[in-house]
C-alpha cells in the first residue's frame, strides 16, 4: 500500500458536494442513463483510467431514455466524491445538444469530441480526464450526472462556458430532470 494513500485514507470530499445534491439541479423528474462499457455500481475497464495509471483517458460510451420535452439543453457532470479534496473532482464537464441519445466511447476527448457535444474545462484542462486515484487510497466512486436543462447555459461566472470553472457551470443551469449511473476505480 501506498504511504500517501495509508495516509490520506480516511480523507474523501465526500457525496454532499457532487453536483446531483445542488439545489438548481435537483430536478422533480429523473430518467435512465446506463453504459455498454460497464454496470451501475461496477469498476470501470482500465481503458478507461488516466494515462499516467496504464490506461487511454477514453471516456467510456453513455446512453440514456429521453428527457422530458422541454429540455433545452443536457449538462454532463462526471465527479470524484472519494478524492481527498474539499469537494468532488470533475472529470468531465459537457454541454449536449437535447436531440442526443447517448454518446459513443471517447466522446469526451477535449480535441475532437462527439457530434453534438461541447466539451468544456474538467478539473484539469478540458475534456474528460480519466480515473488516477492515489494508489493505496481505496476505491474511488466516479459518478457520471446527466442534467435535462430547462434553458441552454451561455455564460456562467461573468464568462463563456468554454473558459467558465467548472463549478461556475454547475450554478448556472436549473434542471428539470436527472439521470446518474456510477462505477468505481481502484489502485492497488
């Protein structure tokens, strides 16, 4: 085991900030979200970890039951709630167009990502940063929140949603529905 992760192990950020508990997206209604990559509450395949830990930062593929009509526009959220952090980490924040169905594997690359998909700042950089908990910590949950928006985010935190911190577009949208499919990660 890990001395940082033997460390840090009772340390998480924990469920209270993942974005799935912020008032303004706690939607009355939810639908379903599922993956072909992997089962609600299962690891997830290495091809889906960072670089740095052996695996391909390839978001895995998503797809989900239509949210309600008046949906304007989908905000995907992916968080860490196990990170040692003061709040989750964001592996991935996206803005989909509401007509999109699912997205395929790597839709998330921050340079050429999926049609209908508008790839904006995770935690670092942008696009979709794969798993790389510290080694020895445990297992860390990373839980993909999919929002049904009643109005389309432009702007947030005084900027454009592309240079927008992530947290700045988690208080910009007001959900109208949720989905949320988890999968975990460990380093041994």
């Amino acid at each position: 085991m890990s001395i940082v992760g033997k460390l840090l192990a009772n340390r998480r950020a924990g469920d209270q900030g993942l974005a799935w508990h912020r008032p303004n997206l706690a939607g009355v209604d939810t639908f379903q979200m599922t993956s072909p990559d992997f089962d609600h509450e299962s690891p997830l395949n290495t091809i889906h970890a960072g670089k740095r830990v052996g695996g391909q930062d390839r978001s895995p593929a998503l797809t989900w039951s239509p949210p309600p009509a008046q949906t304007a526009q989908l905000l995907l959220v992916i968080e860490d709630p196990d990170a040692p952090t003061k709040a989750p980490f964001v592996h991935a924040v996206a803005l989909l167009d509401p007509t999109v169905k699912g997205i395929p594997q790597d839709a998330l690359a921050g340079v050429d990502p999926a049609p209908g998909v508008r790839v904006l700042r995770s935690g670092w950089g942008r696009g979709y940063l794969g798993p790389a908990p510290i080694k020895g910590h445990g297992p860390h949950r990373y839980v993909f929140q999919l929002f049904a928006l009643a109005e389309p985010i432009t702007a947030a935190g005084g900027k454009s949603v592309e240079s927008a911190k992530p947290h700045a577009i988690l208080e910009a949208g007001q959900s109208i529905a949720r989905a949320r499919i988890d999968a975990f990660y460990e380093r041994r």
